[in-house]
C-alpha cells in the first residue's frame, strides 16, 4: 500500500454526501471536459470519469462527490469510442500528472485546443479578427523542472509525484515527461534521502535542469547537522550534480550544501544564475515558443516593459532589439534580473515591485511603445486595469491559466485594446494545462 502524504489539518468538515446508488450503472461519455475526464450524466446527476473519451459506453460506480458530481469510477468497458492510444507510461491511471495518455494525437491535440477555446470563447474571446495560431507542442522528456515528494515510511523511501485528487504517493519509477537527466537521478536521491528522513517525515524534492547541470532544493528538511552536510555533499558529487541546497519551507531562501557550480541559464545573448528553485518555464521548447511569439508580439517597439519579468526569460531575447525595464516583485529573481542586465550595459533596467498591490500606472507606462506581462496563475487584475488605462500600443499577454488570462483580456478589451492573436503552448504535455501568449494593440 503506498504512503499517504500526510494531508494538511482542515476544519472539521460535514459528512460526503450520499451517492444516489450504490451499484455500477451503464453510461455513455459525450464529451471530454477541461480536466481530461470524460463527462456522462446518469438520472440527472453528472458523473466524471478519468480515461474515457467522447463515444465509450460502460459501467461505471458512483466515486466521490465532485464540484457539481460524481467522480465515475469505471467497472467495465461496454463499448469503446474513437481516439484510444496505449498508455506511454506505466504509472498512467495512478500517477496524478498526466490525464491523457490513453488518447491518440490527434484527439489529444483536438481536446487541448477545444478546452482552451472554451474558456475564451466563454469570455467572447474568439470573435471576428482573432487569429488563433497552431499549438506549439513540446515533445517527449522535455521537462526540466519539476518538484516532487519524498516520504519514508519504514525503511523505505517513496519518492514521486501524488495521485490524481489525493496525498498519495507514486513512487516512481517511470515517467515519459521528464528531461532523462531529472529521472535519472530518482533511483539515487531515493538511496539518499533514506538515512535523512525519520519514519513518517516527508520533504519536497524540487529539481531543475540548468544549462550546467542540475539544481537540486530539498524542502521541509531541518537544518542539517555536519553528518548530514557531509553526506548531501557526497552525493552532490556522486551525481555531479551543479548546486544543491535545503530550506525549511517554501518561501524561505534556499541555503546552499554544494555549489559545484554556477548554476546557469542562457537567455538570450546572456547567461543569468536562476535562485535557487526559482520560476523558470518547463521546458526549453515550451520556452522558445513563448519567447517567439513575445518577440514578434512587440513589433518594432524601442522601449519595452517586461511585467513579472521573473529572472529573464522574455527581457533578455527582447533586450536583442529594444530597451527593456523587467519588474519583478521577487528579491531573488530580482538579482538574476541585474546579474544579466550587468551584462547588457543599460539595455535592461530592472525594478523590484510588488505589481499586485503597486502596479505600474499610466503614467510609468506610457513612455513604453509595448508591455509584455506574464503574471503568477492569478493573473494580474490590477495592473491589467492600468494597463487598459494606458495609451501603449502593444500589449502581450503571456500566461499559464487561460482563466485568469480571459479575465485580464477583458479588462484590456474594456479599456479599449483589440485582441488580434492568440498562440497556444502546449508545454505541459498530457495534462490538462495550456500556455498562450495573447497579443493586444490599441
Ligand atoms: C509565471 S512567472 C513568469 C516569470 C517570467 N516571465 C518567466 O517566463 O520566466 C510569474 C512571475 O511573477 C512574479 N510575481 C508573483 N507575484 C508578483 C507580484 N505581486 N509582483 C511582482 N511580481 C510577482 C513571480 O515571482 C514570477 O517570477
């Protein structure tokens, strides 16, 4: 039985509701939803049902409630649909990060595109004179960033990523997403991590792909004692790895162990050393498709502002054709931000703000012929309300929730901008997340 992660206390809460039958009852799935369940109603009561697609006819039993259902929990196949594929990867159906491997491409890439175009269209988005691009996919082991969870129960560590809707763990072994340098080091961090975590205690593993190597976070561990340092810098260097660090709790800065080296990332024409654990995009592909559209998205703009500019990833490509002033509210993406601009002598300025409760006005925006704004999955309601205020003639929205996305599209839209085009990303292979950078001209 794997280990439940333990799960954080929650307010005493009333009792699930009752399903309204205990025995398997005969579906069929019309449609695929957002989250990559297949949708069916019985009697009434919809019911959601992970690994089915549009046309399969089985029997399925009442899980647990659900928003406005039923999780289906399906007992036998009565009948297929169309677009069914085999699984890339042995934890499919356990394993909480995919939801689509069972679909072949072709429906794979018609559900992703028609959950994004839902949600726009839900905002009236998708109207006359919106060009929507064709989805950039990002292939196979492409993904460099990843956080993880490690937990000993015994003498055993799992290490992995949770279960669909749940604190339990999978401890992996497989995993036809991630960069095969992050895979490779799951068998020895597992080794690792043994003599470090008491029975029950469980930390986050966070691993990034650097153009130097890897760059490893624990999180959760207590400050290391020598015995400890010695053997995570032992291991540091049994698996060549470029920085290892710990902290207590996310948020905290990370403390370094072994710095083997700088930890670097290009952008652009220059390299910047990322904090510890900090944002980056998923994977190389997923970020050049982003970065392209940006940069054809500003036009010929000479003075660029670059909203939650994280630590470069747009600022420094677009440093190679205009000024650029990156903001940025984190300190340490922040000192990323001026290492790489210390590079570029006064084509970067960067700014340390606070762009949900301080946003940019009008008037520090107006003197820009273009702003680029890429905010946290929240979106950036306030600043997308100066921005609409504001007399800039472009506008790129980039973003990683097309929810949040809509919302601040429509606040630009109010105050007077068209939107002109879209272009998806798909960078989250086999989930249910889509990336799109919007373009925007008053
Ligand atoms: C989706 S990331 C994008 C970063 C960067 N554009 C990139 O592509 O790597 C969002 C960024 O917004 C920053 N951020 C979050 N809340 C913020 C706030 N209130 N003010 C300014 N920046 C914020 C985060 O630190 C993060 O770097």
């Amino acid at each position: 039985m794997p280990p439940r992660r333990q799960a954080p206390r929650r307010p005493a809460q009333r009792p699930a509701p009752e399903p309204p039958t205990r025995g398997p009852v005969e579906v069929s799935i019309t449609r695929v939803g957002g989250r990559g369940d297949g949708l069916a109603e019985w009697q009434g009561h919809r019911l959601y049902v992970p690994q089915t697609l549009v046309g399969d006819r089985l029997m399925v039993k009442f899980g647990a409630h659900r928003g406005d259902g039923w999780e289906g929990v399906p007992v036998s196949l009565l009948e297929e649909g169309k677009g069914r594929t085999d699984p890339a990867c042995t934890h499919f159906g356990s394993c909480g990060g995919c939801v689509a491997q069972h679909m072949d491409d072709a429906t794979y890439e018609k559900w992703k595109l028609e959950a994004l175009t839902t949600v726009l269209s839900r905002s009236g988005l998708l109207g006359d004179g919106v060009t929507l691009h064709p989805v950039a996919r990002t292939p196979v082991g492409s993904r460099r960033r990843a956080v993880m969870n490690a937990v000993r129960r015994g003498n055993r560590v799992w290490l992995g990523f949770n279960e669909a809707h749940s604190h339990r763990l999978i401890d992996l072994t497989d995993c036809t997403v991630l960069a095969p340098p992050l895979l490779a080091l799951v068998a020895p961090l597992r080794d690792a991590l043994a003599p470090l975590l008491a029975d029950g205690q469980s930390i986050d593993v966070a691993l990034t792909l650097l153009d130097d190597g890897v760059d490893l976070v624990l999180e959760g561990l207590s400050r290391p004692d020598l015995r400890t340092l010695e053997h995570l810098t032992d291991f540091a260097a049994s698996q060549d790895l470029a920085r290892l660090s710990w902290r207590a709790r996310e948020g905290q800065p990370a403390e370094p162990i072994a710095f083997r080296r700088t930890g670097l990332l290009g952008f652009g024409a220059v390299s910047v050393s990322p904090a510890p654990g900090a944002f980056l995009q998923a994977s190389k592909q997923g970020e050049q498709a982003l970065v392209a559209a940006t940069l054809a998205g500003v036009g010929e703009a000479e003075m660029i502002a670059d909203l939650f500019a994280g630590s470069g990833t747009f600022t420094f490509p677009l440093a190679a054709k205009a000024k650029v002033h990156a903001v940025e509210g984190d300190p340490t993406a922040y000192n990323s931000l001026m290492g790489g601009a210390r590079q570029l002598g006064g084509k970067v300025t960067a700014e340390k703000r606070d762009l949900f409760r301080d946003p940019l006005t009008p008037y520090d925006l107006n003197r820009f012929q273009a702003v680029v704004f890429d905010p946290p999955r929240a979106g950036a309601q306030a600043q997308a309300t100066e921005i609409a205020a504001s007399t800039v003639a472009a506008v790129v929205g980039v973003s990683c929730n097309p929810v949040s996305f809509a919302r601040d599209a429509e606040l630009l839209i109010q105050g007077g901008y068209r939107l002109t085009d879209i272009w998806p990303v798909d960078q989250f292979l086999w989930s249910a997340h889509m990336e799109l950078v919007g373009w925007f001209r008053r």
